[in-house]
C-alpha cells in the first residue's frame, strides 16, 4: 500500500519515469495505479492524440513497442497503457530490448495481474533499471481487516472490528470488491462517519446476526442455543453461506485456539501479534481457550479436516450441507 502510494506521490511531484512495470496476484494496486497514470499524466487536450489503451490480448509484443516508439503530438510526453498484458506471458520477455532503451518521451504501462515474473529475468531488470517494478501482492486474510481500516482513515471515515470483519468474511480477499462496496457507503454517509455492523447491514445486505463471525463466537462461547439458530439460518440460505467456507473458518478458529493453548505470554498484546488478529478480537479466543482445552481443541481440528471433506461431496452419504453442519456442531460442542 506504501509503496503504490509513493509510486503516485512521485508522479504528482513531476518525477514520471518511461516504465511502469506492474504486476502480481492482487489486481488492486495494479488498477488503481494505472487508472492515476490515465487520468492525471496527460491533460484532456494532449489525451486524444497521446494517450492509448492496449489489451494483451489484442496486440504482440512488437505492436507496443511500434506505439511506444511514436513521438508525441504537441505534448512533452505520450502515455501507453497495456492492460491484461498477463495474456502476452509468452512473448513478454521480447519486450525487454526496448526496456533497456526506452523512449524518453513515452510512459510506458505495463499491467501484468494475477501472477508475477521472476525478478532475475531480462524484462524486470530493465524495467527496474529505466523505471519501475511493482509487484502488488495479495493479503492474508487476517491483513484486509486492518487494511479497510487504513482506507477509510485516509477518507475520513472509521469502521468497528466487527463491521471491517463481517467485510473480510462475506466478500473475502478481494480488495476491489471490498473498496467497491466501501465507495458505495461513502456516497450514503457524510466524511467522519463510524461504519457498523448496522450499516453494513443495512446498505449490504449481509446480516450483522447471521454470519460466520456470529457463529464462530458463539460456539467460542459454548452458546449452543444461538449457535443452532445461526446454523438453521445458514441452511435455509445455502447460496449465502457456503458449507465450505464456514468449515474453512472454523478450522483456522480452532487452528488458532491451539497455537493460543500453547502461549506462555497470554497478554493481550502478545496474543494479537502472533495470532495475527485484531487486539479487539482476544477477548473472544481467551473465552473459547477456556471453554476448549487444548485436548479437545485437537481433536476439533481433526473434526473439521474430516467435515471439510464431506463438504466437498466426500463420504458424505446423502447429508445435506445444513444436515452436515448441524452435525459438525454437535461433535464440537459436546
């Protein structure tokens, strides 16, 4: 995040390098840095004639090059965007024979998504030696609660733990889905609003009662009653809750409870750092710790590799995925 961000401030300083060499498996960063070059390096008298988009899959290696190549008219500088240019993985590494001399009046974009390239090869060194590589890497899913956090600071905005929760469990890693949603409320609330599980809610459509962060808490704290009435919701809307997915969060649940039994320093600052979780969150796996000893724990992540294969059609006779659930509760709770 940093370093897109100083990427961007260098750009709105005047120092615009030939290269930007951008790639890797979250698409975020890639987009977002693309889209400033797009609407900021060129004025909208200079775009018509200076600035093109490409895709990857519409042109080769040698059709970039012939555009990057072209001077601008009346402009300093003329920018070339290729996007999806992970479809031209095959042929990419031609491309490093312009890199290695770029032309000075071109901005040449090259946005590489999903997948990288190994920094030894001929294409990045020229890249990194002319302009600049960026490899946007993809969070850990205990890294995008606390990077919504961050986004929304920098927009004036805050957001509880349980709200940026509730984000990371129903729309995953994806950033651009989650900031898709996140501009969505910033049109609805005014600048220093505080997002909650309420209006999350509300404006989301995920329920703040209903959920696999509900869930998990309950079962932490043995509440048997709202743990079934979470269950029975989740298999009367199985599209919503995935079998699989709520089984793959109660295994890193519990997978954590165990790394936790297993601390010497309980403190709450120790147990947030190395279980990788919100400080906010402790609370909840110092009551699961002492409504699961470490022997039961065991055998509950063992219970949850079996489950989550059943789960995946495996052995699991003509169970329903609720019936599954239902069951997966029973074994953990008794």
């Amino acid at each position: 995040m940093e370093e897109a961000k100083q990427i961007v401030i260098d750009i709105q300083k005047g120092n615009i390098k030939p290269i930007y060499f951008l790639m890797g498996e979250e698409a975020y960063y890639i987009d977002k840095i693309a889209e400033y070059i797009e609407n900021n390096v060129l004025d909208e008298a200079e775009k018509g004639f200076n600035q093109m988009v490409l895709y990857g899959r519409d042109v080769s290696v040698d059709d970039i090059v012939a555009n990057a190549k072209r001077y601008p008219m009346m402009a300093e500088r003329q920018v070339v965007i290729v996007k999806e240019a992970q479809d031209l993985s095959r042929t990419i590494e031609k491309l490093a024979d312009y890199l290695e001399n770029p032309q000075p009046t071109t901005v040449l974009v090259i946005c590489y998504k999903y997948k990288k390239i190994a920094r030894n090869k001929k294409v990045i060194k020229a890249a990194a030696k002319q302009g600049v590589v960026y490899e946007s890497k993809k969070l850990y899913e205990n890294q995008v609660a606390d990077w919504i956090r961050r986004v929304l600071a920098g927009k004036k905005y805050h957001i509880t733990p349980k709200a940026a929760q509730m984000l990371v469990e129903f729309l995953g890693t994806n950033l651009s889905k989650i900031d898709n949603e996140l501009e969505k409320l910033q049109l609805i609330l005014p600048k220093g609003s505080e997002i909650t599980a309420e209006i999350i809610e509300e404006n989301i459509g995920i329920s703040k009662d209903y959920n696999n962060f509900e869930l998990r808490k309950a079962i932490g704290d043995r509440d048997i009653k709202k743990a079934f009435r979470i269950i029975t919701y989740f298999a009367e809307n199985p599209k919503d809750n995935p079998t699989v997915v709520t089984v793959s969060l109660l295994f890193n649940f519990f997978s954590q409870l165990l790394q936790y039994h297993g601390l010497h320093d309980h403190s709450q600052r120790n147990v947030a750092s190395v279980l990788r979780i919100n400080p906010f969150f402790v609370k909840e796996y110092q009551t699961a710790a002492r409504n699961y000893p470490m022997k039961k724990v065991s055998g509950i992540v063992a219970t949850l590799r079996e489950m989550d294969v059943k789960s995946k059609g495996v052995g699991a006779s003509n169970l329903s995925n609720g019936d599954l659930l239902k069951e997966l509760l029973v074994k953990i709770m008794n």
